[in-house]
C-alpha cells in the first residue's frame, strides 16, 4: 500500500507517538485544562470525542459541533494538534472545516463498510491523516477493507488503531487484545503505522501501563491514550481515564526496546503469541467451569450423583483422540483433562453440598 508518513511537523520521530486527551469533550473549561495540562507533559497531539457513539440510549452522546469550536481554542492557546472522531461524512465535512489535524474511524464505525464508504468519499481530494480502528468484531478483512476504502479515496498518511475486540464474556480486558491480529496486519501491510489504545482495550487504567508496553514490546509505532483531569468525574469511559501526570509516569516508565535484533524481535512476537493463547485459555476454562456448576446445580435438582462414569470416560477418550489428530501426546490431554475434570468435580461437590436456603 502507497502510504506517507503521519507524523505532523514538530512531532518526534521516535516512539511512541502520542495522543493524548479525554474520551469526550464534556466542557469548554474541561477540555482546555486537560489540553494545558497536556502540553506542559510533553504532549503534542490532542483527543477528544465530540460525536460519542453509545452502546444504548440515554449515555452521554457528545457534545456534537460546538465541541469543534473548544477544539479550536485548544490549538491556538495551547498549539497541539487536535484529533477526533468521525462517523459520517457531516461529522468529515466539520472537522475537516474546522481544521481539525487528525481524524479517526471508531470501532463501530469501521465494522459497516456502508459507513465507512461515506467517510472515504467525504474524504476524496483531502490531505490528513486519518487513523482506522479495527472493528468491534475480530475481522482482520474487515478491518483491512475499511483501510483500503480510505486508501481509494487518496488518503495516504494512513494509521491504524488497536482497541481490541468485543466479547460477551468480559474478564481481565474490556476488549480482548487479540494481539496476533494487529500482528497480522503488520504483516499484511508492513509500512502501516500502527497504534495502541491500551484505554479501551483494558477499560481500566491500571492495565494502561501493561498493555502499552506490550503495544511497545510488539514494534507498534504509537499510543493513543485518554486522559481527563478529573478521570472519575469524566462523563464516558471514567474508570479508564488518568490524570495527565499518571499518564506522563506511564509513559516515562515505557521501556523502549529499539534496533533489536531480528531474531530477539521475533521470539519476542511469538512469547506475545503464546501470552494471548494462554489468556484464551484460562477464559475458556473459566466459561467451561461456569457449565460444570450449572451442570451441578441440575444434579443436585434431580438428586443425581456428581461423577457420571459413562460421560466421564466417554470425554477422557474423544479428547484423547482428537489431540492425536493435533500432533499432541495422547497421554499429555489424557493428563489434561482428567485434571480438569479433577476440578469440575471438586466444584459440583461444592454446590451440591450447599445447604437450600
Ligand atoms: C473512543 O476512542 O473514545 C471510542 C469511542 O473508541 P472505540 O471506537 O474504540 O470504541
Ligand atoms: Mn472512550
């Protein structure tokens, strides 16, 4: 993919690129002192949402145009840069008209490419950067499509955005990493920047620190970060937002591994891989664990005993099976299973000894 560079003039080459500022401008008063705050870190690109996308009604929607005004300030008080997000071509139009620097497609908004289509052709015959979120649902396609729509237009200072995905069941993360799939969009398309919001994907910020520096571990080029003055009074997204000086700690503890060697690069990306297999792991375990009570439950319904010998046997030899068919021991599932299900028991003799209240 033809690409340029998204870096602005006066922003460092080095990494992490930043961006920096609060889920939404709630305030006039609130976005200027989080942008002077900013600026004072160190901070060169700013971000606010004016147009918020919610997941259901009656959630704090944005502030809509005026917040541009706001934005606008920022840059001439302050001389940050200023980002936002857009979601239709109106949405284009007015940060385009209101000279906003950076653009960005949020994740819901990349997972309609009829959406998405609308941003490109309000973008045709513009030059700005324009940052792509991957979409809510772990579709690389659909992600690389919507990237390809805002490359057709003639956009070439072109960034993509991890802020993970969505899941029903919500453990450790707000939106599972996923890491290989950025990994593979790397691979896909070498020379794209890509960047991390470590703010949505943890959804809550004392995972800011550990997931950026993962974002740093994995070679991505930058972070984009929210950060409000007064994070627990923010009216979106409080729990994941710090303070500017919180943010500037996280950032100045970032171990920043450059020039590593390939091969160092690489074991890195694969112990990465295997981190996000075994996280995967534990949250199946754990979701298989929530049936086996369930399955307790029942028994103890219908006063039936906890070990089912039959079934029992029936799963040690199909899992045994269907390991061999995968390359692995069938003594080491064997192993496996009769240790899950070790645990399985030790948790329906639980519930099946609970007194009926
Ligand atoms: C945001 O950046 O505030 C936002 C709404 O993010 P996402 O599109 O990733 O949910
Ligand atoms: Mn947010």
């Amino acid at each position: 993919m033809e690409l340029e560079s998204i870096l602005l003039p006066g922003v460092p080459e080095k990494r992490p690129l930043v961006i920096a500022g609060p889920c939404s401008a709630e305030t006039e008063e609130q976005v200027l002192s989080a942008a002077h705050s900013l600026v004072d870190k160190g901070i060169k690109i700013f971000r606010a949402g004016i147009w918020k996308p919610r997941t259901k009604p009656g959630g704090f929607e944005g502030v809509g145009s005026v917040g541009l005004e706001w934005l606008k300030r920022v840059k001439e008080e302050t001389g940050l840069y200023v980002a936002t997000e857009i979601a239709t071509a109106k949405h284009t139009e007015e940060a385009l008209k209101a000279g906003i620097d950076v653009l960005w497609v949020g994740a819901r908004t990349t997972a309609n490419p009829f959406a998405v289509q609308e941003i490109a052709d309000a973008l045709q015959g513009v030059d700005v950067p324009v940052l792509v979120k991957n979409p809510v649902n772990p579709d690389l396609e659909l992600w690389i499509g919507a990237l390809e729509r805002i490359h057709n237009a003639g956009i070439r200072r072109l960034g993509a955005i991890h802020r993970g995905f969505s899941s029903y069941e919500k453990k450790i993360y707000r939106n599972l990493p996923q890491w290989h799939i950025p990994i593979e969009l790397r691979r896909r398309i070498p020379n794209l920047p890509i960047l991390c919001d470590p703010s949505h994907i943890g959804g809550k910020r004392e995972l800011i620190a550990p997931i950026s520096q993962q974002a740093m571990d994995l070679n991505f080029n930058g972070l984009i970060v929210e950060s409000h003055c007064n994070p627990d009074q923010a009216w979106s997204d409080a729990s994941q937002q710090v303070t500017p000086e919180v943010l500037d700690f996280i950032l100045n503890m970032l171990v920043i591994r450059e020039g590593m060697s390939q091969s160092t690069e690489n074991l890195n990306i694969l112990r990465k891989q295997i981190d996000d297999c075994d996280n995967d792991l534990i949250e199946v375990l754990s979701k298989r664990m929530r049936i086996v009570r369930e399955i307790g439950t029942y028994k103890k319904e219908h006063n039936m005993t906890v070990l089912q010998t039959g079934r029992y046997n029936e799963i040690i030899n199909k899992r045994g099976e269907q390991g061999a068919a995968c390359d692995m021991a069938g003594d080491f599932i064997k192993g496996v299973f009769e240790s899950i299900h070790e645990e399985s028991v030790r948790q329906q003799i639980e519930i099946i000894n609970q007194k009926l209240r």
